[in-house]
C-alpha cells in the first residue's frame, strides 16, 4: 500500500514555497526516497486554506485562458505545470466528488476512476486537502512478473481499505500500489506532487478485476492510436510501409501493438486480418504473443458468428 507519510506539520506555507523547495533540493519523483522528502512541505502547502480557492477564482476570471496548460480532465486542477525544460514534477489539485453528487450521476463513476482497480507507471505523493477523502481498498503486486495480458492472473495481495482524509500524506510507489477507489462520502480535494518522467510514456499502467485476480486492460493514453487508424484507413501504401515498419521496429511493445491493431483493422477480409496478427513472432515479447492470441480468436469468433448469420439468412 502506500507509504503513509503523516506527521505533525503545523506550519503553513504559499505556493511558491513548496516549488522553490522541490527545485532547490533537486526532487526527482522517480525516486520514492527523494520525493519522500517533500512530506512535510507539501504538508504545509495543504495547511494554507486559502490558496487553492484564490487560485482558483483567479482562473475564472480569465476564463479565456483558463487551465491552458492542462491536458487532464475537468476533475484535475493545474497548480504549477511543466513549464521548464527538464522539469522532473509538476503539481495539481484533485477533485472528488461524492456519489451522490450531480456531476456524478450525470456522468458516471468511470471518469473520476471508482470501482476501476488500478496501479500507476509514475510515482506521486498526495495529501488530504478538503473534505473525507476518498476510500480506496489497497493491494501490492509484482510488476515484473507480468507479462501485461488481458486475462493474465496476477497474485494481488490485500493490504488495507483507509481514506485520504484532511492532512493524510500518502506516497504512491509506481509499479507496486494498486488501489481501488471509492467515492468519497463528501466533495473532497487533494494535492498532488506529480512524477514527470518517461516512465509513465514508456511504461504500461494496467487495470485489474480485484474478484477474478487478472489483468483487466490497459490504461495508457496514446495518441498514437486514433493516428495510426487514421493512417491505416486513409492513406494508401506508402501510409501501410510505415505503420508496417512501426509493427516490427518500434521500442515500445504497446506502440508495436497499437500499429498491429491498426493495420488489421483495415485489412480487406479475415484472412488478411489473420497475416497482420501473424507478424507477430514466436521470439517476439509474451505481451505481444498474448495480444496475438486475443486478437486472433475475435478475429476468428466474428467470422465463425458471420457465416452462421449467413447460413440462417
């Protein structure tokens, strides 16, 4: 579970602060030991009540401009964004709403992550702000003994349920902290200092179903997806070399994958969907051999499905 950080922590600083801190005193997130370090300050910034809401109100004044800088959803609050060049963090406000609240029922629990088990490829330390806090049921397991499969079983071992309460500092550790969250029982706000390395463009990040112990999916965002569809349905042969090459070449297995899925997708026929999936070596990673074996038998299952559709016609 996450490393509980809580201490007494009186003292209340502004913003400017915590990022004087965390740049004089070289944080670098990726290292849990390191970003442990901003604990207390990160403390203090939640003991000042004031500047998030200020922040905030002067944001909506400029509407125009308002979070320009954030690429998140509407639930997360940029407070001090990438703006450097090599800048190793950035912090944000999160908010969580309670299930009872409008913006829940309207649009679901899944955009605020609830009910959807989850580790993290970054690491981050997060305090309490506003409100209970949500719930999460916290579990560990061993990254490096996935091979990040859909359907592949994992040994997730039960560690507690808590609440980020106000003042709670927790700091998540990448690869290891799986957590499934629950809504909070009142609107509730936390504070976050954020990884900002590679690892979380490089790295997978997996969803897990708790109940069957297996990899449920996998949470990157890339927009390599949406471009390599465009590329495989638009473009003509040229487009098809690239993509091709990208299935073989490419560093990044879900990349490999994402170009694999794409030419397949466009493929004219069963058959030919079948040869793209077919690119994929026995030498090749077990995660691509486990997409291999997915993405075949639904290749298979929906032409078995459209002959029986035919012969009842």
């Amino acid at each position: 579970m996450p490393l509980n950080m809580e201490r007494e922590e009186s003292g209340s600083i502004v913003l400017d602060d915590l990022v004087e801190f965390l740049w004089e005193n070289k944080i670098q997130p990726s290292d849990t030991d390191s970003l442990a370090s901003a604990a207390p300050m990160l403390k203090r910034l939640s003991n000042n009540r004031e500047f998030l809401a200020e922040m905030v109100c002067r944001e909506l004044s400029d509407y125009r401009s308002l979070q320009s800088s954030n690429s998140y959803s509407a639930q997360v609050f940029m407070i001090y964004p990438p703006q450097r060049k090599g800048q190793p963090f950035f912090l944000r406000a999160c908010f969580w709403p309670a299930h009872a609240d409008q913006v829940v029922k309207t649009s679901g629990t899944d955009p605020f992550f609830y009910h959807k088990p989850h580790d993290h490829n970054f690491n981050f330390l997060t305090v309490g702000y506003h409100g209970p806090g949500y719930a999460s049921d916290y579990y560990e397991y061993d990254y490096e003994r996935c091979d990040g499969v859909p359907g592949e079983s994992v040994a997730l071992r039960f560690m507690e349920r808590s609440s980020l309460e106000k003042g709670k500092v927790l700091l998540y550790r990448a690869f290891v902290d799986v957590h499934d969250q629950l809504p909070a029982d009142s609107f509730s706000v936390s504070l976050n200092i954020m990884e900002n390395s590679i690892r979380a463009s490089v790295m997978d990040q997996y969803a897990f179903d708790i109940n069957k112990g297996v990899i449920s999916g996998l949470l990157n965002r890339s927009s390599a997806v949406s471009l390599f569809n465009a590329a495989a349905a638009l473009g003509g042969g040229q487009h098809r070399e690239v993509l091709e090459a990208i299935s073989v070449k490419h560093d990044i297995d879900r990349v490999r994958l994402a170009a694999f899925d794409a030419l397949a997708r466009s493929a004219e026929g069963t058959n030919d969907a079948l040869e793209v999936w077919s690119g994929i070596r026995d030498s090749d990673s077990a995660f691509l051999r486990g997409w291999r074996a997915i993405r075949t038998a639904e290749i298979e299952a929906l032409a078995r499905a459209s002959i029986k559709g035919d012969r009842l016609a």
